[in-house]
C-alpha cells in the first residue's frame, strides 16, 4: 500500500497546531519536546499502528506508551486527531476535573495505554505489556517514545537489559533526541552520548534517522517491525520546539505556556488559524 | 498447633498452587526467588515466571505493564528493595493507575537476622500505606498467609502483602475464616487490648495468658489488615476495655500503632502505647535476640500492660 507522506506531513503540522493552542490554553504545559515529536506521533497513529478509536481495548491492538509523559500535549492532540475523544476536550488540558491530565492517565483517557510522567516508568511498563503479549502469543506490537535526557534514568538501562534478555522483538522504542533538557544541553548537564552505541551494547539493535522526516520514519518503523530476535529502538535526531521558529533548539520553551501573542504567532507560522 | 512454618514459605506454597488453576497469574522475581519462595511457582509454571535480575525498579514497572496487559501479577523481593528502592514506580506505576499488583515482600523486620540493618525493613508498612488505594497486609501465621494470598488474587487492584523470614507458630485451624479487612480477635478480654501484626501477634497470646496469671484479662487481636484498617474492631475495644497497646515488628511512626492511634483519638480516645522499633535502624544478630535487643517481645508487651494498669490506677 502506497504511503501518503503528504497525508502525514498535514497530520503532524494540525498536531502541532493543536499543541500550541492547548498548551496556551491551559496556561502551562511543555510545548518544546511535545513538538519535537510531532512527526513520530503522526507516523505512528495514522500510518503504522493497528488501533481502533472506536474500539480502543481490542485485545489485538498495538499499544503506544509516552515514557516521555511530559509531551502528553502531543499525545493528546494526536488522540484526537485520531478520534479518541473531541478537539473541544483537548481544550480542557490541565484543568480541574480534566480528562486531560497534566501528564497522561490511563484511567481517565481513552487511548492512553499507561499513566507516565516518572521518567524512565514508561519504558519498564512497556516491557512488561511486550512481555504479556509474548507470553499470550499477542501478535499487538508495543511502542514506547523515551526522551534523550530521561536516558539518565537508571531503571531505563534495567528495561533495556530486561528487553534484550527476554529478545522482546515486539518492541520498538523510539528517542526522541532533541539534545536539550530542563537545565541545558544533555550533554552539558550529565552526558548521555554516545546513546547510538550504548544501547547497542544493551544488545538492541538500532537505527539513528532523522526525526523529522516522515518517509524516515515509516521505513525505519517497518525495519523495526520486521527485525526478529532483538528489540529495537529508532534514534530519531530532532529540533526542540520544531516548528516554532522561537521555540526551536532551545531550552526555555521546555515547560513554558506561550501567551496570547506568541500562540497566535506560532499558529501562523505553522499555517493555522486560530 | 506446635508447627513453626514462615509465612514466606506459606507464600511460596499457596501461590504455586494458585498458579496451577489460574493461568492469568504470573510472577515476577529480583534474583531472590530462592529466598522469597517464589521458586516454587516458577518450577511448577516457569512459562509464567519471570526473573529481571538485580532490579527492583523494574520489576514492578514490568509487572505494572504486564498487569495493564490483563494480568494477575505477584511481584517480590525482600521488603526493604520493594518498598523503599522501589516506592516511587509502585506509588506511580502501580498505584495511581490502581493496577492489579500484589507486591508480595519478604524479610520484612530485625527478624532477617544477620544480613543486619541495611536488610532489614522497619519502615514498610508506612510507606505502603500512605499510598491511597493500596490494600496493605501482614499476615500472623501460615494458614492466614494462605487464606490472605488467595484474598489477594482474587480481588482487583494493587495490594502490599508484608512477610517474614523466620518459621513462626501456626495460631489458625485451616477451617478458619480470614477475610481481607476483617481483625480477628484471637482472645477475648475486657481490661486491655492488644492489637498486633505479624509475628508480635504470637507475643501478645503469650502475654496475655502471663498476664491473665495476675488476674488481668486482655484481648488480643490480630490486626492482619492495616489498609483499610478495621475501624469496629478498634472502637468496640476502645469502649469497653481501658486501654490499647499495638504492637508490630516495624518503627513505631507510622505503622500499626499509628493507623489505631488515628482511630482511637477520633472514635474512643483511650490511653495507648507503641510497641514497636523505636526510630533505629536494625543490626546483626540472631532473629531472637533482635527482638529482645529492640524490645519487640511478650515480655515488653506485658510491661507496657502492667504499666498502664498502674497509671490508670494512680
């Protein structure tokens, strides 16, 4: 079947439209690493992941954990661009009473497979459904998006251990590596690199790919797919705040909410309304 | 009645045979299957076991994902690495989510013995039950350990399940009923109570029937569930005894003594006393002399009774 990437460029741009909007919304929330993954997030719901919105605990389904809990903006606005629940709800990000939590929980939302925001849980849960569907001969396929500084978690090197003991080959991890953290640049405030290596030397097997791409993307996910024996994890190389030309590669857009002007800006820059 | 069995091992039984009929449990091990007795189910089931090595974080992250898959999880270690190195993934991964985890911990207390103070968990019961949610158990003996595990399987969300290394007496019959939440009043009595867990349960029966020698009549309840905690029980022995003394293998702060004395002081505000570690970190040493060293004995529990006699009296 022939792969629209156009298709998905448009999903990954209405993704990050909607990430500004709630984020701005809410008043607070993390705008640069939720666009980092924009274009992972399309790729993954609206090209390689077998789910149903309309039937969202389906016993055979792939399932998708945000270890990197603090983008649930973009997990959310991919969920309902997906159809889990209304753009209105999106919305009610944050706020009291919100389905919508501050980072995501799996028994408030549809759509959400774990409640993260703990850095590094999120990888371990996933082992643990790879494990469950292994053992069940589930032929759903587990993916989990990890961040670049949340690598220097310790239990993330347990998971990575745990998975290639257990040959979890119906695991894909991707990293989200934008380079920066809260503090600054990862390699600045506690060095991670070389993480192409290190986790090779977990015993997974890899790919380093740009992030941004969305034809990338799909060849290296298929790859992983079919990649028997060893778990897998894309190393997708990308830009803090992509998208956003004053957000991009930097460090203060991390956790912050844009206000009036600047949402209204980077609406337009991405060629939205707003 | 004269058998000594540890409630590890009861564990370790009760669950293999679990495993054998319920095919959605698995469980999970950090290396310490041999000591925690989670060997027995892996050799009857080893399809369904699952060591992740010396890993404790991970462990209950695996087992909360492979109970969001569907799974009954049974997840140990020794009770320190479970409660303490792993607090966090268990109040984050297992709790919040409300997942059907039983984090079932052994060698909890002085009783580890010799492996001293850095192996030996005081704090345990505290920190599982300041998570809201979390079914928070200590079982007295071995046949309450199996009527309690099976309780644990059967019931749905996450549960803390504190166990202990040495062989203790058996104080139940097998034809006893042992309900989660529900405190068994082993002795009755109507000047003091003794509410304990765990192994102090045994002591204060031996207390009890000293003191029963100098004309005191004590009650004596075994309070296998601290999360939820029976409140009846506490209230009716608020009202119609003088007194209540707890008594737990664990630091005074935050235990049993603190989940009664939360009952007592809103219910039926009466004289209480703590027995229990009194904010020290364990050693080596033999389990029988831990437990006189840290005052966790009959002998301690009659002392405190006798002592509140007399200041009642006074």
């Amino acid at each position: 079947m022939a792969v629209n990437y156009d298709e998905l460029r448009k999903r990954a741009n209405d993704i990050r439209i909607d990430v500004i909007k709630s984020i701005h919304q809410a008043g607070s929330g993390h705008p640069g690493g939720s666009l980092s993954a924009a274009d992972m997030m399309a790729v993954l719901f609206f090209h390689e992941m077998n789910i149903d919105p309309k039937n969202p605990k389906m016993p055979s389904r792939d399932k998708f954990v945000l270890s990197k809990g603090h983008a649930a903006p973009v997990l959310y606005a991919t969920l309902a661009e997906k159809g889990f629940f209304t753009k209105e709800d999106l919305m009610s990000l944050r706020k009291l009473g919100s389905k919508l939590q501050g980072h995501p929980d799996m028994k408030k939302l549809p759509g959400v497979e774990m409640s993260t925001g703990s850095l590094g849980q999120g990888l371990s849960t996933a082992v643990g459904m790879a494990l469950a569907a292994k053992l069940d001969g589930n032929p759903g396929r587990v993916y989990a998006m990890i961040g670049d500084g949340e690598l220097q978690e310790g239990i993330v090197w347990e998971a990575m251990m745990a998975a290639a003991h257990y040959k979890l080959d119906n695991l894909t991890v991707l990293v989200d590596w934008n380079g920066i953290q809260i503090d600054g640049r990862n390699d600045d405030i506690m060095c991670i690199s070389p993480v192409d290596e290190k986790i090779r030397s977990f015993c997974w097997e890899t790919a380093v790919i740009d992030g941004h791409d969305v034809k990338s993307i799909a060849e290296a996910l298929e790859k992983a797919g079919n990649f028997k024996g060893k778990p897998y994890a894309i190393i997708a190389k990308t830009i803090k705040g992509k998208g956003v030309s004053f957000m991009e590669d930097t460090n203060a857009w991390h956790g912050k909410a844009p206000d009036f002007e600047q949402a209204r800006q980077a609406v337009a820059e991405l060629g939205g309304e707003w | 009645m004269a058998d000594k069995i540890a409630t590890r091992k009861a564990y370790g039984e009760t669950l293999a045979a679990l495993g054998a009929d319920n095919n959605n449990i698995v469980v999970l091990d950090a290396d310490l299957s041999g000591s925690t007795m989670t060997k027995l189910f892996a050799k009857e089931n080893p399809d369904r076991f699952f060591n992740v090595g010396i890993a404790e974080q991970n462990l209950y992250g695996i087992a909360a994902g492979m109970a969001a898959s569907g799974k009954t999880v049974f997840a140990s270690t020794f009770a320190i690495f479970a409660t303490g190195r792993a607090f966090e993934i268990i109040r984050n991964s297992i709790g919040y989510p409300h997942a059907n985890v039983k984090i079932c911990a052994t060698h909890a207390g002085v009783t580890v013995g010799e492996d001293g103070g850095s192996h030996q968990s005081i704090e345990d019961i505290a920190l599982m039950r300041t998570i809201p949610g979390m079914t928070v158990i200590c079982p007295a003996d071995a046949v309450s350990t199996e009527n309690l595990i099976k309780a644990v399987a059967e019931m749905d969300g996450p549960a803390y399940v504190r166990l202990g290394r040495s062989a203790v007496p058996v104080l139940y019959r097998e034809e006893d009923s042992i309900e989660i939440g529900k405190a068994v009043t082993l002795r009755e009595g109507k000047d003091f109570t003794v509410i304990a867990t765990g192994i102090m349960v045994n002591e204060a029966l031996t207390a009890a029937e000293a003191l029963a020698e100098q004309g005191l009549d004590i009650r004596v309840i075994d309070m296998h569930t601290i999360k939820p905690i029976d409140e009846a029980a506490i209230i009716k022995a608020g009202k119609e005894t003088k007194g209540i003394i707890t008594a737990e293998e664990h630091t005074v702060m935050g235990g049993l003594g603190s989940a009664v004395a939360e009952v007592v002081v809103r219910n039926c505000p009466v004289p209480m006393d703590f027995i229990g570690i009194k904010d020290m970190f364990g050693q080596s040493g033999k389990p029988a002399e831990l437990l006189k060293e840290y005052n966790l004995t009959a002998e301690d529990i009659k002392a405190s009774v006798l002592r509140m006699f007399n200041q009642i009296k006074a």
